[in-house]
C-alpha cells in the first residue's frame, strides 16, 4: 500500500483506500489526508493542515515513529472532533524523496473495548472464583470442628468409656466412626482444593535431607502393604544429591498420596518407587522449561509402580482433573481416589513440578513426577501436562 501512495501521490486514488492516510511532514505537522480520515476523525482536511500530530494522536508522533522503525501495527488513541476517543491501528511510512511520513490508520475501537470486557469479566471471574475458594474453606473448617467431636466420643464409647456396649450399639457406633472419618478425610480434600485455588497454600522452600523424608513416608507406606501381603520396593541408589530445595511437606503429602492409591488399587502383587536424577532431555520431554544454568542434578524424579487394577485409557486424559467423571466414578470403590490426585498436581505445579501416569487396564499404573531442586531463586513455573505423550 506505501509503495502504491509513494508512487501515485494522487489525491483522487488515495481518497479510495479502505484505511485513514495522514501525511506527516518532517517537522511533525500533518500536510494532508484522505477522505476515509476525515470521516473517522471528523476533521476536514483544512481543519488538519498544518497541526502537529499531537493534536490528533494522544501519544503524538512516538507512535508513528514506533510503527514506521518496527515495520509493525502500533495501536494508539486518537481524539475525534466531537471529543470522542478511538483506538486506532497505525502503520508507518517514510517517504524520503518528499520528506513526508505516510499513516495509513485503521479504526479498532470495536475490538479494542471487545478485548477490554473479556479482561474484565475475566478478572471479575476470578474475584468470585476467590470468594467462592474462600467460602469453601470456611465451611469445610466449620464442618470439620464438629466432626472431631463425633470421630472422638464415638471412638471413646467405642472404647468402653461410657460402659459395656451391647453388639448392636458396637456395631452401630463403628458405623458412626468409620463415616464421620471417611467424611473428615472428604472434607480436609475439599479445603486443600480451596486454598489451592485461592493462592493459600504456597511452598515453603528449604533445603532438607530426602531420603530422610523417603524413610518417613516408608515407615507410613510398609504396614500397609504388609497388611495385604504386598512386596514394597524402594530403590534410591541412584540418587547423588540428598540435600534438596523445595517444600518438605507439600512433597511428603505427595508421595504419601500417590503411594496409598497405589496400595488401595492394588490387590496382589507389588509396589516399586524408584528416585533418581532425569537427564536435561527427558526432562524437556516431559513439557518442563530448563533454565541455562541447570544440570541433571538440579530435578529429581519419582517413578512409583504398581501392579493393581489399573486405569481406564479413557480416564487417563482427565484423571488429575477434580471435576472429572472418570477420577469420581474411582472414587466411589476407593475414597478420595479423584479429589487427592488433583490435590497432587495443583501442589506440584505449586513446586513447579510436573506429573504424568501411564496404566493399562487389570496390570497396573506407573505414577511419575518431576520437581527442580536447585536453589529457591532459579525455581521457575514449569508447565504441567497429565499424562505421557
């Protein structure tokens, strides 16, 4: 279009373009227009001759010289007769045969208030999401408090407290129990998915020991699978750096998650962890941003296997998802399965770690996450995808 004006310089064709054209003089005054401008801007041509660009770009000339050195469209607010503000797009050409500076203008108001609102409805979307995050956590404290008192005078009368039960009061009682816990342990999913989502539950980085934490969380995990005469592996040989940075807790409420799935899913058999250090490549592989300065050294990954029932290719997609079909329709043989697996990934993406599965249907599931380790300043947000691609 530049090329065309430079060459025509005819008023009558460049009064045909579909764009507003204002030619700038080297001294920053406009020196002419088409008709397409005066009707955007509602300036005559006498009105505009002889003004600095100034007076009808908000923002002056930057702008045009902004557009005309990037080679790029530059948006800018434009002041119309009738005191209207529009935003316009503007692209810039120097033409140095006649030492004038062509824009050509084209009115994106439209789009401009369209992006507006969608921001706004946006942010207003998430004020309410905050509120509502909000709600549910008082709430769900609020009905946490009296479920202790009834998990605890169940358990007390249970345990003969108030005297000799008869074996229908016994076994009423441990019905009692058993729900109000099973309810408790619901509960306690729902607040952490609630201040997950406010911004309340935020990593605490510090170095600590991990295979002192990995010995905590076995000596949770081993009764469990001794109890259903399960083989518990645990292969740590390969791990070179002991002292991590990340958030002690967040990862041992982690491992303890995924490994009691683990043992509720699996029948006969075995369970393996195995930690080590993933290579740069892979870990690109798995969505992760690697910072320059980052070795093998600098993730840990843990790769956790078991030999259960399994889970549907169907479900594989949506399965860390708290909203899915699939992660509720597990939950209803083992409680808590969906809500504690989106638990899992909103607290590794708080680690900026990443977490995939892959599983076949009766042989079992491989659970595998990645978290950087390096010191607190280098951590950065990484991408998290749900399964192996």
């Amino acid at each position: 279009m530049f090329e065309f004006i430079k060459k025509t310089q005819s008023q009558d064709l460049i009064n045909y373009l579909p764009d507003a054209v204002v030619v700038l003089g080297y001294d920053k005054k406009i020196s002419d227009c088409n008709i397409r401008a005066e009707m955007m801007f509602g300036y005559s041509r006498k009105d505009l001759r002889g003004k600095t660009a100034s007076f009808l770009f908000d923002e002056g000339v930057e702008p045009v010289y902004d557009a005309m050195i990037n080679h790029s469209r530059i948006p800018t607010n434009v002041r119309t007769k009738n005191g209207e503000h529009i935003v316009v797009e503007i692209t810039a050409s120097d033409s140095e045969l006649n030492q004038k500076i062509i824009v050509c203008a084209r009115d994106v108001t439209e789009t401009h208030n369209m992006i507006k609102d969608i921001i706004e409805d946006y942010k207003a979307a998430k004020e309410r999401s905050k509120l509502h995050n909000s709600f549910i956590s008082d709430m769900s404290g609020d009905i946490k408090t009296p479920l202790h008192s009834i998990i605890g005078f169940s358990q007390a009368l249970i345990d003969g407290v108030g005297g000799d039960l008869s074996e229908k009061q016994a076994k009423y009682l441990d019905i009692i129990n058993r729900n109000a816990s099973s309810l408790s342990l619901l509960m306690g999913s729902v607040l952490d998915i609630a201040k997950l989502d406010a911004g309340q539950m935020t990593p605490d980085i510090k170095q600590f020991d991990v295979i002192s934490l990995i010995n905590f969380v076995n000596q949770q995990i081993e009764p469990k699978a001794k109890e259903k005469k399960l083989v518990y592996e645990v292969d740590t040989q390969e791990v070179v750096k002991r002292k991590i940075f990340s958030d002690e807790n967040m990862l041992r409420q982690v491992l303890l998650t995924v490994l009691d799935n683990a043992v509720k899913f699996t029948e006969t058999g075995n369970i393996k962890m195995r930690v080590s250090h993933p290579d740069l490549d892979y870990v690109k592989y798995q969505g992760m941003v690697v910072p320059v300065d980052y070795t093998d050294k600098s993730y840990l990954m843990f790769n956790i296997t078991d030999t259960g029932v399994g889970i549907a290719e169907s479900d594989l997609d949506c399965i860390f998802d708290e909203y899915s079909m699939g992660a509720r329709q597990s939950s209803k043989k083992y409680s808590g399965y969906g809500l504690n697996l989106a638990i899992t990934r909103k607290i590794l993406e708080e680690l900026s770690g990443v977490i995939w599965v892959e599983s076949e249907e009766r042989l079992g599931s491989t659970f595998s996450f990645i978290i950087p380790i390096q010191e607190p300043h280098n951590i950065v947000i990484h991408k998290i995808i749900g399964q192996d691609e």
